[in-house]
C-alpha cells in the first residue's frame, strides 16, 4: 500500500489536464500501449511538452516505457491506480473499508459479501 509521500506524488502527477489526457489514452489502449507521436497526436501536444508530462508520470510510476525498433511506447500502470484507491480508501467506512463495497471497491482481503452500506446516500424501500 502506498504512504502519503507516494499518495502525493501519484495525485500530483495526475492534479495536470494533459498527464490526466495522457493517462487516459493510455489506459484505452492498454496492455498495448502507444508511441510517444501517437500520444501527441491524442492528446493535441508538443512533442517536447509532452516528454516533460510523460516522465512526470514515469516518475509516479503511472506510466512505464519500452524501446520498440525506433519508437518508444508507453503503457499505462493500472495497478498503480489501484493503489491510490486503497491508500484512499483505507480508512471508508471508520476502518471497515469492506462497507464500501455498495460503490464498487472492495479491498484486498475482505468478503466479497455486500454489507450494509455507510459511504453515499441511503436508499429505502416503500
């Protein structure tokens, strides 16, 4: 799980309209990945402004990079998204994190059993 300092730098990394564009193009088109001209492209950057975004993200280890012939392709690290959910998520529910399960996270570890929910709104029956 992460710690505040890598929850940070994670939402850092992501706190940017391009990186946010980056990361997206790049979670579309995973395990795959695209080359660094083809990200440009997607995302309507420079090729210059964009290596400064792309390492950003690199460097929050959102992004991973492979020399492939004479292009370098970037992939998407989705486990580290789901890292920052947990590290978020951690204390939902006063601890009980496995009552979130009625928004769709259930952590590591915890039933799958939907329990009584207590984060979001509350619906009843007539």
């Amino acid at each position: 799980m992460l710690n505040d300092h890598e929850a940070l730098t994670v939402l850092s990394a992501l706190a940017q309209a391009t990186r946010l564009r980056v990361m997206r193009a790049l979670l579309r088109n995973h395990p795959t990945g695209l080359p660094a001209g083809r990200i440009a492209a997607v995302v309507e950057g420079t090729p210059s402004t964009l290596s400064f975004h792309l390492s950003q993200l690199e460097q929050a280890g959102l992004v991973k990079s492979r020399r492939q012939a004479n292009s370098v392709i970037y992939t998407a690290v989705p486990y580290a998204l789901g890292g920052l959910v947990t590290y978020l998520m951690d204390e939902c529910c006063g601890g009980r994190p496995e009552l979130c399960a009625d928004i769709g996270w259930v952590p590591s570890g915890a039933s799958s059993t939907k329990a009584t929910p207590c984060c979001g709104p509350s619906s009843t029956k007539d």
